[in-house]
C-alpha cells in the first residue's frame, strides 16, 4: 500500500481514482484525511506566479439596479432570478439553425445533425486562414449576447447568470511547455490572444470572458462559472461537452491525455503520463481559481460560484463514484483552500447525472464526509419537461398543476423528478444545504407533435409560469433553513439566454438579431428568455403581483389546465418526469438505485487508509513546530517517514 501511494504522490495523483482498484479507495479516503490535516494546502495550491491574465477592455461603471432588479431584492432577497448563458464560449448543435439559403458549419449555419466546438474549430481552420477563423470566433464572442441583449435582461430582473464555458479558453501555453500547440497565441496584433490548443480547438484566452463579467458586473448580474466543458471529453455523445465521444476511454475519467479522445479525436498531447483528470485539476487550481481572483479583485463580488464540472458523465456509467468524487467534492474543497479568503464569498457548485453517483449517494457524502462544507457546496438540479414528466399517459396529456408542484416538500408531486426526490429523501436541503435548478426551459416536446411540431405561445406561456410559480414556492418552503436565515433554495437559471437561430458570426456581417426573421418557425425558439419576454411570456414577477405573501393566491389562475401530448402513431414510453435528458432512465423500476456492495478486500483498503492516518498524525506530533519549507530535513533520518511525507504534501 505504501509502495502504491508513494507511487501516485510522485506523479501527482493522489485524492483522484487514478489507481487500480481497491488502492483508489484507499488513497483517496487518505488524502482527504492529510487534507484536513491542512498538511498539503500549500501544495495544491501551487500556481504559476508569472503569469498574468489581460485586463478587460469594457470601463467598469456600474449602474443603479433596475427597477425590477430592485422590487426583487426588496420582496425576494438573495433570490437568484437568473439566466444560462449557453452557446456563446461553448456550442452546442441544437442552438444554431439556418431556415433557407446556403448553410456554412464555419459560420453556425447548420441544418442539424452532431455538431461541436471542436468541430466548429475545424471548420474554420479548414479554410486556409488562420486570422480569418479568429475573427470569426471574435464576432460571436462580442456580439452573441450584445448589450441591448444584456440591458434587457437586467430590465426584466435578472440578476444573476450561469456562463458556460469550455476549459480551452483557460488553457495556454505554459500550462504544459511540452504539449504542442497547433497555433500558439503570438501575442501581437488584435489576435494576438488567439491561438489553437492542442487538442485542436481555438481559444479566445480569457480576455472577453472576462470582458463579459464586468457587462454583468456594470449592470447588477451576479455571475456563476460553469465549466460546461472539460479536458478530455467528460460526457458522450453530448455537443455540450466541445467534443462528441463515445463512452470509453480515453476520455476526461480514463486514459492519458495523450492517447487523445474517444470516437477517433487525436490530440498533440505529451506522452509523460498526464491524465485528462490531471488536466482538469491543473486548469482549475493554476487558471481558473486565479482569475477568479483576479475578477473579483477589479470588480468585487461579480463571480460568486463556481461550478466545477455541468453534468458529469451524464446517462452513462464509465466513470466511477470515485473518479466523479475527484472532480466534484475532492476538488471542490481543493477550490476552496485555493480562494482562501475569498472562499467566503464564492460557491462551489456540485452537478450530478452519472450512473454511479445518483443524488442519494451525493447526499450521504454531504453527511458523511465533508459536513464542513455545508455553506460552501451547492447543488445544482436540472429540471426538464421536454421529454417526459407531468403526463397522464392514459389521456395523453400534460398536467399544468403538476409542473407547478412538481418537487414541493408536502405536495402530492413531491417525488415527480426522481433525482431532485433523492436529495429531498436524504434530507439535506431541510438541513440547510443549499441547492439551484442551474437549467430549466418551457420546451415541451411531448407537445410538439400536436402542434404542427412547434411550441405555441398558449403552452409556453403557461409550461413558463407553471415552473416559476414552483421555483418560488421552493423559495419560501426552504426559507430560513440555511446559514444565516437564508432559503436553501438558492434561486433559477433559465436555459437558455437566447438561440442561434440564423446567426451569422462571419465577420463580414456579423449579425442576426435574437428575434430574427422566421423565427417561428424555429422549433426550439421557447429556450430563449430573451424571445420570451419580447412576446410577453416571461413577465417580471412585479407584473405578476408574486409576492411572498400573495403567491399563494395566485395558484388558481397559474397552476390549471392540461396540454395534449404524445400525438404520435408510435407506442407510448412510460418514463418518470423531470430531471436531465435520459436520467429518469438510469435507474430500476421506480427509480430504484443500482445495488452496491463491499468487498472484503475494500475494507481491507479503508483499514489501510485509517493505519497511514495513524501513522501521519504520529509524524506530524514529532514534527510539531516544524515549518513545512524544513519538513524535508526534519525526517532525512527517517526514510520511511520521507516517504509517507512525500505523499502527505501532495
């Protein structure tokens, strides 16, 4: 055991599930107990002082609260009344769409079918000009989500906002000097930020994230960063990941990095023994907990969470509970040691969708293993209607009434979203651990074959203020309940801020409003709150008369009605409602959890583990008093202690 920890300390990999089996449990469970020793908090920690992040070009000048914005923090404190902000530094194919003429994938003219930030990536540099695909790439950037855009939103009471991005835009070259990049950044000229990073995709660097931070920052917007897209490709067959990949390795949770990604993606990675896991981990400590830093330290406050990884492994089982507890709760308290002082006002958001770690499992983490975070770790709940959920399958029709109560504490809808219920059966928002429904949207697709296979305004105005209507009462049910009288329930993110329909980023035009011509034919145009409130669907809560005091009232004229559904020649699929694309099917019959079980061997590890926390805390009282820079000399005469020494600090 202490050869096969010795070894993962020296590459750098222990607290990950790295190791075969059953040594991971083992290494992990020791690493967590050496972390909370604060043994290796100045390890982790390690950056490159050198490096610097570019300021932003946007004069920070911040305005007064909208009129919304306040009447929402007098009536609704602390509540997050907010928006996704999807398809702008990550692609996803359903986003983008061109009704008539010619389609370009190099300008987001798509007529459907995969398609990827890494493609896209590829359909521009196949062009031949590198400086043109960079101006592409700094159109949508600048212009996806305009100002206009930004002061509507603010009008309509946002106040805060999920930004999805992809880890390339903080990779660089310095990160790992050996792995060849196919376009370095030069540094010179209005690109100079620009480059094409190894594993093929161009990066902006974080000059215009950071531009979009103070947009938000000047106009009220609390900002939540979400790592929609990680090194390696960390779910399959999912455009949001920057990659479509399959589920094996390699990929973010086996493999090395430089065996490339799975579905034939090859990469110019480095053959010296780097994870995409040790990928992931670096960016995240060296790059982005730094420029978190960096931001709130020029605009105090502006990023308040940070979400580590947006749905790991969804509806898929090739990543362990292990390997997703590396890259969610372990690197969470990593995060959070990093920040330092700062850890007090910024989150750690915690996603789920794997197969091998359901909400119960998470739950019982909480619990178990890192009570200490309860005001630092916040979950984050997708809920979804456009598949399944609220549907009486014998009448084909969907219930508004059950879309309003759907996961209220009490209510006979309680346990309609299956994995929300996991948490609720656990107990952990009662007790105060705070939760967000981080994506949610009006689409209904179970509808769309009974409406010409489009949204209509009458079911998207009443599927949109069905689910605010429960998202407030969440609000009230959990007031109080968290740290310093706050609601466990955070607040909402509508997915998505706007679409793509017949965007055109070449820079040449550079344009394509959000309430572009066609549009209604567009049949994903409901995901867009920006298209919502133009049309008067997504009212503030002002016009809505929504207050805590009034709400209740409110459900005979919001919370009635049903929606044909299923219209369909095919057989009806009985599927349980709500939660993430596919994640009612990961489960048994009624939502049942896979079974696990313990082997002799497993426990074995555990005692393994417990017996090298022993004999660390028996190390640490003959070096009581010594700094950590004199730990090497105070055990020169001890090898064995050098060693469990070597991997306590990493």
């Amino acid at each position: 055991f202490m050869s096969a920890l010795y070894e993962a300390a020296t590459a750098r990999q222990p607290c990950r599930a790295a190791m075969p089996r059953p040594w991971s449990d083992a290494v992990r469970v020791a690493c967590l107990l050496i972390l909370a020793s604060g043994a290796a908090s100045e390890h982790v920690c390690t950056a490159d002082q050198g490096f610097s992040f570019p300021g932003p070009t946007v004069e920070r000048k911040r305005q007064p609260q909208t009129q919304e914005q306040a009447w929402m923090q007098t009536h609704w404190p602390g509540y997050k009344n907010g928006v996704s902000l999807g398809g702008h530094f990550v692609i996803e194919n359903w986003m983008f769409f061109r009704n008539s003429g010619v389609r370009d994938p190099a300008n987001l003219q798509l007529k459907g079918g995969n398609f990827d930030n890494l493609m896209w990536s590829e359909a521009l540099l196949a062009k031949g000009d590198v400086e043109r695909a960079y101006a592409t790439l700094d159109c949508h950037l600048h212009s996806f989500y305009s100002d206009e855009d930004l002061d509507e939103l603010a009008a309509y009471g946002v106040n805060a906002v999920r930004i999805a991005v992809g880890y390339w835009i903080f990779d660089d070259p310095t990160l790992y000097p050996d792995d060849a990049w196919v376009h370095p950044p030069s540094g010179v000229g209005k690109y100079g930020a620009y480059g094409v990073n190894p594993d093929g995709f161009i990066t902006s660097g974080t000059g215009l994230l950071t531009d979009l931070v103070i947009r938000m920052w000047n106009r009220n917007i609390e900002v939540l960063l979400d790592m929609h897209a990680l090194p390696g490709c960390s779910s399959p067959h999912q455009s949001y990941a920057g990659v479509w990949c399959e589920a094996h390795a390699p990929n973010t949770w086996n493999g090395e990095a430089h065996d490339g990604i799975s579905g034939g993606h090859t990469v110019h990675r480095q053959d010296d023994g780097k994870t995409w896991s040790d990928v992931a981990w670096k960016i995240a400590l060296e790059r982005v907990v730094p420029w978190i830093k960096f931001v709130n330290g020029i605009a105090p406050g502006a990023v308040v969470g940070y979400e580590l990884i947006n749905e790991p492994d969804i509806a898929a089982s090739d990543a362990s509970a292990n390997q997703v507890r590396s890259l969610t709760t372990d690197l969470g308290a990593s995060v959070l040691a990093c920040l330092g002082d700062m850890a007090d006002h910024v989150w750690v958001g915690i996603s789920t969708a794997a197969k091998n770690v359901p909400a119960s499992l998470l739950s019982d983490d909480y619990l178990t293993k890192y009570p200490a975070y309860k005001d630092k770790y916040v979950s984050d709940i997708h809920h979804y209607f456009a598949w399944a959920g609220c549907i009486d399958y014998n009448a084909k029709t969907f219930s508004v009434q059950c879309a309003c109560e759907s996961n209220l504490p009490g209510g006979p809808r309680e346990s309609e979203d299956v994995e929300w219920s996991r948490y609720m059966t656990k107990g952990v928002f009662d007790q105060g651990w705070r939760f967000y429904v981080g994506e949610w949207s009006a689409g209904l697709g179970t509808a769309h074959n009974c409406q010409n296979g489009l949204p209509t305004l009458a079911q998207v105005k009443s599927t949109w203020t069905a689910q605010k209507w429960g998202y407030m009462n969440q609000y009230l049910h959990y007031r109080g309940k968290a740290a310093g009288g706050q609601s466990s329930f955070v607040g909402d993110y509508y997915w998505n801020g706007r679409m793509g329909f017949n965007w055109n980023p070449d820079p040449d035009v550079c344009a394509g409003p959000s309430s572009a011509t066609h549009y209604a034919e567009f049949s994903n145009w409901d995901w867009s709150l920006l298209r919502l409130i133009r049309l008067g669907i997504a009212k503030p809560l002002s016009q809505l008369g929504w207050t805590p005091e009034t709400i209740a009232a409110k459900k005979g004229e919001t919370c009635v009605g049903t929606i044909p559904v299923l219209c369909a020649a095919e057989p009806v699929q009985h599927v349980q409602g709500g939660g993430q694309p596919g994640m009612s099917r990961l489960y048994g019959e009624n939502g049942s959890e896979p079974a696990r079980s313990t082997s002799a061997l497993q426990v074995t590890s555990m005692l393994c583990a417990a017996a090298l926390c022993a004999s660390f805390i028996a190390l640490r009282r003959r070096l009581s008093g010594a700094r950590s820079d004199t730990l090497h000399t105070a055990t020169a005469d001890h090898p064995d202690d050098e060693a469990l020494l070597t991997a306590a600090r990493a």
